[in-house]
C-alpha cells in the first residue's frame, strides 16, 4: 500500500453529513483498516444509510472530511438497500451484473472476452448459473441480493460499501453471502456494512460502529452491542431535534452549538 502497511483505508475526520445543511451524522471521527469488517448499526433514523451515502461519495459533508487513503472515492464498490432499485426496469440479470464493469470501460463499450468471462464467473460466485436471461422483477428477494453481490464481484474494488444486505431474505442466501464477505476480506477488502440483524453482527464483523446521528462506540463488536451501549443509542436517536441545524464544534473542542442560517 503506498501510504504504509498500517495506513487506513478510510479516515472520518470530524465528519457531519445531513440533508439541508440539518445533521443526520455529526462529528465523527475514526479510521477503517485495509481488510477490516466494520458493521454500522444502530436504531432506524440514527444515520447509518446517510454514512453509507457519505462514503459512496452520493451526499457531500456538511463539515468535516472523508479521506480515502492512497485511494479515490472510486475505489469503493456500493450496493444500495434493494428497495432503491427499480427491478421493474427491462434488464437481464447478465447485463445487471455486467454493470460493474462500466467504470472500467466506459459507458457505450462493448464488453470484451476478458470482461464477459468476468461477468460469467460472477454469476457462478453467487449460484445464479441459469438466471443470466431473468429479468429482475422476476427474480426472488435472495436471488436479486446475489445478482446485487454478483455486480460487486464485477466491479473488483478494494472497499465494498453494503447497505442492508441481508433484509428479508433466506438463511442459505446469507450464509452463501457472508461467505463471500469473508473471502473478500481475506483478499484484503474493506467492507463496510450497514445492518440491523445482530446476531450476524456478532457473526461475523469483528468491528462495530454503533451509530445514534453521533458515535455512541467504535470498536470492538462484543463491546460495542452491550445492553448499556443499544439503550443508550436508541434513547438519543428519539431525542433527536428534527429541527436541529447544522452543529458545530469550536476550535477548542467546546461543547457542540447550533448554527443558525
């Protein structure tokens, strides 16, 4: 890695993200190693999507900065909540997957063999050998989140951005997928996952961001999803002022102020 072996992958430098110049996510501070497993978790609206979102690149900082280290913003694969996708649209779960490779070759390119040979072997990975003609509206909600897998398998980045994986579909599929997961990582990989199903928390992501709009733990998982740690997030993430503006911290780390437009 040019930036050193012990360098981060990412770097969250007081960061605030939010919508209007309101804070979903504010002053957020940590690093993500290379080949690390980070769960964000936390009660509904306590931000962890609108992280995601700031990581992806979709939604600019309010304040503060994410540094991607000896890397761009581009080398960060993202897979969306599956209800933000429109599977009624007309496409293959060949050419769907086949998408992941557009940041490669452009946006009219053909694929070429290696590419296709890429895609197909994707297809494999995640068992959908024989659905490569299926169009997505057609497709199962376990089915659609391996085609979803299969075009992050495509793309090949070093940091895989997951939000909410694993709702709503069978426990085969997400044993298949947290494998995956794993082998990812020991490839190197980061990833990054937004996720509200616990137990696969403790599975399988030694790392937990326990999100309530602020950091509540960063750590440890075992530590971080500790009954004091969950009351104390959900009790601040129904607290939080709808009407809050953007907050922030003066120079000497005072205590937070409302910065009124």
């Amino acid at each position: 890695m040019s930036a050193g072996a012990h360098a981060p992958a990412i770097r969250l430098v007081n960061l605030t993200l939010g919508y209007d110049r309101r804070p979903a996510v504010h002053h957020l501070d940590g690093e993500i190693a290379p080949g690390e497993g980070l769960a964000v978790c936390g009660p509904n609206g306590a931000g962890k999507s609108t992280l995601l979102k700031g990581l992806a690149g979709l939604l600019a900082p309010l304040g503060g900065a994410i540094d991607f280290v000896g890397a761009s913003r581009r080398a960060a694969a993202y897979l969306p909540q599956v209800v933000d996708i429109d599977r009624a649209f007309p496409i293959n779960v060949r050419d769907f997957v086949a998408m992941g490779a557009l940041a490669r070759i452009g946006l009219w390119a053909a694929l070429n063999g290696a590419e296709r040979a890429r895609v197909a072997a994707a297809i494999d990975t995640v068992g959908l050998v024989g659905f490569e003609s299926r169009t997505l509206e057609t497709l199962s909600g376990g089915q659609m989140q391996r085609a979803l897998f299969a075009r992050l398998i495509v793309q090949d980045q070093p940091i895989v951005l997951l939000d909410e994986p694993f709702g709503a579909i069978d426990e085969a599929t997400i044993d298949d997928l947290l494998a995956l997961i794993a082998r990812w990582r020991a490839e190197g990989r980061t990833v990054v996952a937004v996720l509200h199903e616990l137990d696969i928390v403790r599975r399988a992501f030694p790392q937990t961001l326990l999100l309530a709009r602020e950091c509540i733990f960063w750590g440890d998982t075992r530590d971080a999803l500790c009954q004091k740690n969950l009351v104390q997030a959900r009790a601040m993430s129904e607290a939080f002022d709808e009407r809050a503006r953007e907050c922030l911290r003066d120079e000497f780390g005072a205590k937070d102020k409302l910065h009124v437009h």
